[in-house]
C-alpha cells in the first residue's frame, strides 16, 4: 500500500511532468535526490513520513551527508534546490505549515568561465579532411557544423527530425526545452553539408523506419555519449583546450556571434533562451579570452 509521503511524492512528480513541463532527465534527477535525502534521514532515525514536523536541522544532517561525500558546491546546491522546490510545493498544497528549506542560503563556489574556441580553431576543424561518401564520417561533420552555425543543445539534435530540415528556406526547426519551437537560419555550407549528409543517409537506410535526422552506423537514433564521443574525437584533432563538448560548441556559436557584431536579444532567441540574463554569460567570454592570451604570451605569464 502506497504510503502517505509516497503519495505526496508522487503528485509532485506529475506536477513537474505536466505543469511544469520539465524534460524527463531533470524530473529524474530530482526523484533521484529527494529519494536519496529520505534514505539518508531513514538511516538517520529521522523519519520523512510526516513531512509537516520536519525541521531544517534535521534536513541539514542529508546536507552534511552530500558535504561528506566530497560532491562539489554546485552538485549540492542543485540537490539542495530540488528540496526547497519539493517543501514549496508542499506548502503551496497544504501538506506542510512552513518551508523548513526557506531560509537556506546556497553554498559559494567559484564559477569556471567555459572558453570558447577561437576562430583558428574552428577554421581548422572544419579544414579536417574527411570522406564524403563516407557515412559516419559526413554524419559527424555534420553535426559539428550545426552545433556551431546553430548553437543548437545537444538534446534538440539528437530530437531533430527529418520533417524539421526545410532545405529549400534554409532553415531547421528545433524543440527546446518546455517544448518550446524555434527556428533557426541555415547558412549556406552549412545547408550543403545537410544536403550531402541526407543523401548518403537516405541512400545507407532504405527502408528504414527512423525519422531521426541523425542516426548510428546501425540505423538507430543518436544518443549523448556518443555524441560526446564525436565532438571530442575531432576537437582533439585542432584543439589542446580541456573541454570539448557540445555545449563549448554552442558557447562559442553565441561568442563568436556577438564578437561580429550580433546584436544580444537576437543571439538569446536563437539559443532558445527564456531570459537574456541566461545569454549575458556569453559577453564575459572575450574578457576570459583576453586573460587566457595576456597568460600565455607575457613572459611572466606562465608563473600565474
């Protein structure tokens, strides 16, 4: 029989499912936390049931747990707000008389500024010789041309659809996140390479049920670490930057846009984002870049 506080659980879940409108991935993250925080409380001897005695002490012993466990401040914080998102919810319901989370102040960190790639970088990776008959290997370049003339996430591409490429307007549609449409302008070389890549691809899966844009050797649809694995796998080839990732690449797409002169609400509604506090990040881009070449090229640098 389904507790008290599993029932209550489990609204919340439909609640960031269908109200909400949260992806699948962050709803199970949250399940995954606030499952976690009742386990620990349980070994604690502190019991999750009647969630209206809970105390922000007694919440704080999960806290120092995830603090013991060497997870950074940025980890914590996510978690911790998935709690406060769980009790908000609960007041809003009637189910608790306070937030016991209410007063939680987040744990400081310092933020890494994620550097782009330059424009040296870009022209070599797309300079890579490759294949054209080649499927895997016109598939990656690809997808390495749309994540940097689209800035698109890595999970829209993996969703893209062949019914949401319109080569003639040049031009892809893409599901954001909260479902949200965009569509985003197809430069020309980019709308060739398209053009190249969907005539092997339609050629290799004849017959093929998928109506996935992009697919593996075996005719299946994308996944991220596979993705990962193909961003990686060429940036290495041009680049000695730690990170390459799709998201270095969709930073440097909105980097590289404001650097000619785009105009800032442009690039936020190209990028899908809701607010243009969440595409202000990419103006502190240059600055970094400027410290990165101040560093290497002073003769004193290299001490920093």
């Amino acid at each position: 029989m389904e507790t008290r506080n599993q029932a209550f659980l489990t609204e919340y879940f439909e609640f960031l499912n269908v109200q909400k409108n949260l992806s699948i991935h962050t709803i199970k993250a949250y399940q995954s936390d606030l499952m976690n925080c009742l386990h620990i409380l349980e070994c604690e001897g502190i019991s999750f049931e009647n969630i209206n005695t809970l105390s922000y002490n007694q919440l704080r012993v999960w806290l120092i747990h995830l603090m013991q466990e060497q997870l950074s401040h940025s980890s914590i914080n996510r978690k911790s707000a998935a709690l406060n998102s769980y009790f908000k919810f609960a007041l809003n319901k009637g189910w608790v008389s306070q937030n016991p989370m209410e007063n939680h102040k987040s744990l400081k960190f310092e933020k890494k500024t994620m550097l782009p790639f330059s424009k040296e970088e870009i022209n070599a990776l797309f300079n890579l010789e490759i294949d054209d008959e080649n499927f895997e290997q016109l598939r990656d370049m690809t997808i390495l041309e749309l994540f940097y003339s689209t800035g698109l996430r890595k999970s829209e591409l993996i969703h893209l659809k062949l019914v949401d490429v319109e080569l003639t307007t040049r031009t892809i549609k893409v599901l954001g996140k909260r479902n949200k449409e965009r569509y985003i302008p197809l430069i020309q070389h980019t709308s060739d390479r398209l053009s190249k890549y969907l005539n092997v691809r339609n050629n290799l899966f004849e017959g093929f049920s998928s109506s996935y844009l992009f697919l593996t050797a075996k005719g299946q649809k994308m996944y991220p670490n596979l993705v990962n694995r193909i961003v990686n796998a060429y940036l290495k080839r041009v680049s000695v930057k730690i990170k390459k990732s799709p998201h270095v690449l969709r930073h440097t797409f909105a980097t590289h846009l404001l650097q000619n002169g785009a105009d800032i609400n442009s690039v936020k509604e190209l990028l899908g984002h809701s607010s243009l506090a969440a595409t202000q990040i990419y103006t502190h881009a240059d600055i970094e870049l400027l410290k990165e070449v101040h560093k290497n090229a002073h003769p004193r640098g290299e001490n920093d």
